[in-house]
C-alpha cells in the first residue's frame, strides 16, 4: 500500500505540474482538480495502516513516559479498541455510502468519473487500518506495551 500510494504522491505531482505547464501556455488540464482530490483520497487511506504500524503518528510522552509498564499496556489496549472500532465504522459506511453513490450512478463534475470506486478503496484502507490496529492490540496483550 505504501507503494502504491508513493505511485499516487508521484501522479498527483504530474497532474499539477502539467495543469501549471498548460496554464502558461493558454491549454490547461481539463478536470485536474478532480484528478489531484481523488488521489489525495486514496493517498490518504492507503498511508494510514503503515503510518500507524511504523508510530509515525503524532503522540503525546510527556505524561505517558512516566506510566507504570502496566498503565502504559491498559492505556495502549484501551486506544487500539478505540481506533479498531472507529475505522471498522469508518470503513462500514464508506462501504454503504459507496454502494449509494454507485445505485444513483454519482459522477465528479468535469471528467464524469464514478466517485464509488475511490469510496470503495478508502473503505477498504480503513478496513485495513482496522485489521493492523487489532493486530497491534493481540500483540500488546502478549507482550506488553508496544514502544
């Protein structure tokens, strides 16, 4: 996922540089925008379970440094059921809004591309991300806190 999400940085570049290159010369792109926010989506969704598996996020040590091993396991469990739970449902109504889109045939504005795909493939992100995070939380209750 990591690498298809650099393939999709690397595209939404291209999209932009090209649509600048085009203004210049009078012939911009047509629907680049919509390109640009549809890989943004995608980007999105796909970087989230390897950002979360490396703990490249964002947290706060300076109160949960000082946690006991103990503290510091039921805080990590009690965060991953959290997440686990949060994007299962993210992912379940992406799924549904997906379906949605695609029964009422929903279509960006310029280039008319069907919006359900992108949904599908954020719900499955999501999804994943879930999977990773419940992987993290067996891995915390076996071994402890997960620095």
């Amino acid at each position: 996922m990591k690498k298809v999400s650099g393939v999709m940085l690397v595209a939404m570049m291209l999209v932009t540089c090209l649509d600048v290159g085009g203004n210049i010369f009078g012939h911009p792109l047509l629907g680049s925008e919509e390109i640009v926010s549809l890989l943004a989506a995608l980007l999105i969704a796909f970087t989230l379970p390897a950002a979360h598996q490396e703990r490249a996020h964002i947290g706060v040590d300076m109160l949960y440094l000082r946690f006991s091993p103990r503290t510091k396991k039921i805080n990590d469990s009690i965060l991953c059921v959290i997440t686990a739970i949060f994007f299962s449902l993210v992912s379940w109504e992406c799924f549904k809004y997906a379906g949605d889109l695609k029964r009422i045939g929903q279509v960006t504005a310029v280039l008319e591309l069907p919006i359900y795909y992108i949904l599908y493939a954020v719900s499955a992100g999501c999804g994943f991300l879930s999977l990773v995070v419940v992987s993290q939380l067996l891995k915390i209750i076996r071994e402890g806190s997960h620095e």
